[in-house]
C-alpha cells in the first residue's frame, strides 16, 4: 500500500523543537535515556507485581484481599506498560540496547507481543497518529466509532455510555485475538506487517506459553478453576480500562484532529505540527498522574520526542510550549484528568450524533 507523505515546513519547526531540546540537554549534561528516578520506578513495580503474584497464586488469600489485590495488580500491570515496556519499546529507558529490549519484553511476559507492540505502536501510530485507516489505535473493530471518517453503525449512538464496558475488554482481547490476527494476517490494520525472523516467530510462541502458563495453568493448578476466573478477569479489566483511557486521552478528545491525506497522497501538515494537531496532554502538573502513567500524560512531548525518556517531559514540555507559543501553534493540554475524560466522553457523544 502506498502510504502518505509529509510535507517539510519552511523553516521546519522541527529543526527549531530539536536545537532547543538539543540545547536543554546539552547544558543541563543529561542523558536522553532514563535515570535513577526511572530504575527505582521500575524495581518498585517489579516488585509490587511479583509480591501481589506470589501472594494471589501461592498464599491463597481470602477472597475479599484476593479481588483487593487482583485490582491492584490491574493498576500494576498498566503501570508496568507504561513506565518499563513503553520507553523500552522506544529505546529510551536505557542507553543499553539490551536493557531496552529486556524492558519492551515485559509486554510478552504480560500477554502482548513485543513485536506487534513495535510495529503497531513505534511505527504505524507514532507516523499516522490519528489518520483513518492507518493508525490501528483508532479502530475498535464495529464496536466504537473513534474518528469521524468511521462508518456509524446504529449502536454508535450509545457509545459514549457504553465505551467503558468496551475499554474494560482491551487487555482480554489484545492477549486472545487481536494479536493473533495481526500474526496470522501478517497486516496491522491495512499495513504490512514487518517481516519476521525465525527468532521473532520463536519468541511470539514462546512467550505466548509463558504468559499462559503464569496466567492461567498455574493459577488454576494453585487456587482452582472459578477463583482464578474471577481474579483473571477483574485483573484484565482493570487493566484493560486503565491501558484504555490513558491512551484515549491523548488522542481522541474535543481538540485534536483527525487529518486525512489529500488526492496526491499528501499531508497537509509537516509532521511535527500533525503530531500537535492530533495529540494532547492532561493534567501534567500532577505529580502521581505522571508517575503512575509513565509520563504518558505528556503525550505532546512523547510524540514529538519518542527517544527521550518519559522522566523529562515536565522539563522539555516548557520549552516545547514556548515555541508553539512562538510560531502560533496549537498545543493541546486539559489541566486536569476529569477535564480529559470529560472532552473524550463529549467526542465519543459528538460522533455518536453526527453521520
Ligand atoms: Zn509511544
């Protein structure tokens, strides 16, 4: 398939955003990869993963604790995607591109293919964010109408209701179906899938076996069959409402857009002000909201600069900002994560009423 070119501004702001990004990390004599704050971050997570696994599977709790917990670990997974696999997959967790690949396959220990994740999200979303029938993060099957240019079926016009239960399904239906399409298809979407190695086809399988057997076999060999059914799936929909909203946010809110390529196959926009057009940001002067979601309350500055570690963004968002400023555009932010979820519910509700 042919896919849409970019055009180059004049000047292209993007050589403005890289000298003075460039400058901050220069003077201040940082690395763009993550730091102490990041490593400790990911040891405590780790940690919280493994001591709430350990205690659900082999310490049996009571039921009340264990569904306490199996909402937590929800919380612990997401936060693990956000913080270790997501800058893993960039290469930006570490300046050690081993330790990078070790932090991506976090991802295939919790279910999801490191491979799909690479090519579904470092490539196809971070070039086509928000462009219909490429970015695979706007396709929800029949189920939700994201973008505009999205067929409306009849029961779109409840969606804004019931998108919640639909968020909840995310982690069950990326672990059991919509990676195996991907790997059977060989497309993401309508694009073609990065070729695969033996080694990538090995380590699809392998890690597929490992997840199953922590996940279910050994659970169930542990706690029986209806308790490790229920613990599963208050586990997944945790996470997967979590994984959900936090990625929603960024994109598909009253603010950004959904540009589409013109007949020569061109972009309106050069690629930096695209990805400003279509990505927002919440609720950044929170401390624990940019904690817990890896930075990815920052999604401006994860878009412009997807290399950079997560753990700089309040820093390089000041500069990012003065420039839009500068050069008259937009920079899309909602101080808060209810204001977020409140634009995202109205465009849900705006594209449930227009055809
Ligand atoms: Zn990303």
């Amino acid at each position: 398939m042919q896919t849409p070119k970019f055009p180059k501004g004049k000047p292209p702001f993007s050589v403005v955003l890289k000298e003075r990004v460039g400058a901050y990390f220069a003077e201040t004599q940082q690395k763009i990869t993550g730091d102490h704050r990041l490593y400790w971050k990911a040891a405590i997570l780790v940690l919280a993963f493994v001591a709430l696994y350990v205690h659900l599977v082999f310490f049996t709790p009571a039921w009340y604790w264990a569904i306490l917990e199996c909402i937590v670990l929800g919380f612990a997974i997401s936060a693990i995607g956000f913080n270790i696999m997501h800058d893993g997959s960039h290469g930006s967790f570490s300046n050690r591109p081993w330790v990078n690949t070790a932090a991506a396959f976090t991802l295939s220990v919790l279910g999801g293919s490191a491979f799909m994740w690479n090519n579904k999200h470092c490539i196809i979303h971070h070039t086509y964010t928000n462009v219909h029938d490429l970015d695979d993060d706007l396709d929800a099957g029949i189920f939700l109408r994201l973008s505009e240019h999205q067929k409306k079926y009849k029961m779109h016009s409840f969606q804004h209701y019931y998108f919640w239960f639909m968020y909840m399904q995310l982690y069950l239906f990326w672990i059991l179906f919509s990676d195996y399409k991907k790997y059977f298809t060989r497309k993401i979407g309508d694009m073609p899938l990065k070729k695969m190695s033996v080694m990538d086809h090995i380590l699809f399988w392998k890690f597929k076996v490992i997840n199953l057997s922590l996940f279910a076999i050994i659970p169930i060999w542990m706690v029986g069959f209806t308790p490790w059914l229920i613990g599963f799936l208050v586990t997944t929909q945790i996470g997967g409402l979590v994984l959900s909203l936090v990625f929603q946010l960024a994109h598909t809110v009253e603010d950004t857009t959904f540009p589409l390529p013109d007949d020569a196959n061109k972009m309106e926009d050069e690629w930096v002000v695209h990805q400003l057009k279509t990505t927002a940001n919440f609720a950044t002067k929170s401390k624990i909201v940019c904690w817990f979601v890896g930075g990815l309350n920052f999604q401006v500055e994860h878009h412009l600069f997807p290399k950079i570690s997560h753990i700089h963004y309040p820093a390089i968002s000041k500069i990012i900002k003065q420039a839009c400023a500068e050069y008259g555009i937009v920079y899309n932010e909602y101080p808060r994560v209810y204001q977020a979820v409140a634009s995202h519910v109205s465009h849900l509700r705006h594209l449930a009423k227009i055809s």
